[in-house]
C-alpha cells in the first residue's frame, strides 16, 4: 500500500512562483540601455548573488506581499512549504512579503542563470568582446552558453530537480521566490515546451511574455471554473500586482505536450534548413 501511495503522489495543489522585486543590477542594466554605464560600472569585480534590492524594489515587494495575503486569507490558502533563493535580493523580496506563517526554506537550486563574463558588461563591451557567441545566442538560444556561464539546458537540469522535489513533498500549497530565467525555466518544464518555443518566448516583443519584477506566476490543480482537481498543474494565472494591475491575466491552460512521429519528422527538417542537407 506504501508502494501505491508514493506511486500516485502529486504536485502541490497551487504552485505560486514569485520574480524577486527590482535589483540594483535590473537598474545598472536600464540606466546603461540609455548610455548611463555609472551604476553598472560599481557591480564589477562583485558577484550576482550580492546584488540587493532598490527602494522601488523593496516597494514592489510589499505591496505584493499585501496582494498574497489578501489572495490567502481570501481563498483560505496557506502555505505549506516556502522556498527562496539564496541570492540577496531574492531574500530580501521574500522578507519583505511579510506573509502569514513565514517559515522560508532556502535552496541555491532556484538561484538565478550563471551569465558568466557577460555579467557587469555593458551592451558595447558584449559586442566587442563576445561577437560571435552573442551571434549563436541569437540562432541556438536554449543550448547556447554565455562564455564561461551556463546554457539555458543546464539551467533546467537544476530547475528539473527542485521541481521534481515538489512532487515527492506531499504539500497542498507551495510559494518560491526566485528569478526571472528560472521562472522561465519552470514554465518549459510544467508547459513542456520545445528549445523553439522557448526561443520564441525568449525573443518575443510582447510585454505580456515577459517576466517582470514581482510578477506571480500562479500554477494550479484546480479546474478556475470546475473547482475539479486534476491529476497536474494543468492551468496558470499571472499576476502583476506591484504594477498596479489589479485584474489579473486570464487563466491559461498549461498543455500536455506529445508528438507524432509525422510531427517529430517535420520539426527535425525545420531545424535542419541551415544546414541545407537534404
């Protein structure tokens, strides 16, 4: 019976995955977009995981930690389980949640993408330095990785573990606060998407694929309109409450995906044009 039990064991009822707020690096990045490289150049020579949080980004934690425990109190949903990266700002964004029966696990799993040496380097330096590996980026970016960081592929095989982890933990409700390439991440491995769909989304221009700071990817077993469970994550809901979005984005349905051997055939020839092999 034990056997059968973990057999059948599933993911949390709601997995709610959380961007952290924004960063003192998010803010170098922007200020340099508009040729003001000041902010950028006092990151290097630091590490990733010590970037802490600005004032709008300890701002927009708060006001989503008010968001969560109104979504909580309101739907009669706590937390069973709270995972946080180890990085500082993703720390910080979950501290300053404030939410009900805080008790935050941290697990350097969910930390963010390792960028490598392209990290602290300006668009300018990118392109003067790494030319030809920004130009594969651009044609392979799921295998693709950053010089001397780590692909996209890598990534998921970290992510992939966490998320299997959940799966074993027996827990009804589950939060993790994180960052915006495991976000991405999780969203591959629960959607089961393709490296092209994932380039797609990667290189999308529509502002409601990106990944915003303090974004709440809400992932649920629940049927919105059924209130039927089902046997996985099978619907997703975004909220972006330190935007000032109070409606949420309509509820997705998150496909199970497989392919026919016709479907396989024709996705291999797409990914061979280049080549021009026939």
């Amino acid at each position: 019976m034990d056997q059968l039990k973990e057999y059948f064991v599933m993911m949390p009822e709601n997995l709610l995955v959380v961007r952290h707020g924004q960063s003192l690096g998010n803010l170098a990045k922007r200020h340099s977009e508009k040729g003001d490289d000041t902010l950028l150049a006092t990151l290097k020579g630091t590490h990733t995981a010590h970037w802490p949080l600005t004032e709008r980004g300890v701002a927009q934690a708060k006001k989503t930690g008010v968001f969560l425990n109104h979504l909580m109190n309101k739907n009669q949903m706590w937390f069973d389980r709270m995972y946080v990266s180890s990085y500082a700002r993703a720390m910080q964004t979950a501290g300053n949640l404030e939410l009900i029966r805080s008790q935050w696990i941290q697990d350097s799993r969910i930390r963010e993408r390792d960028w490598g040496e392209l990290d602290c380097l300006t668009d300018e330096e990118r392109t003067e330095r790494y030319s030809s590996s920004l130009k594969m980026r651009k044609i392979e970016p799921f295998f693709w990785s950053p010089p001397n960081g780590e692909s996209f592929d890598h990534l998921i095989l970290r992510i992939r573990d966490f998320v299997d982890s959940l799966h074993r933990s027996e827990t009804t409700n589950v939060i993790v606060v994180c960052h915006g390439e495991v976000m991405k991440a999780i969203r591959v491995i629960l959607c089961g998407m393709t490296p092209d769909q994932y380039a797609e989304m990667e290189f999308s221009k529509d502002p409601l694929k990106r990944i915003h700071n303090c974004q709440i990817d809400h992932y649920t077993r629940r049927g919105p309109k059924s209130l039927l469970l089902s046997r996985r994550l099978e619907w997703l809901q975004v909220y972006r409450p330190a935007e000032n979005i109070e409606v949420a984005l309509p509820w997705e349905v998150v496909p199970s995906v497989r392919f026919t051997s016709s479907e396989l055939l024709q996705m291999a020839a797409k990914l061979s044009n280049p080549l021009g092999i026939r």
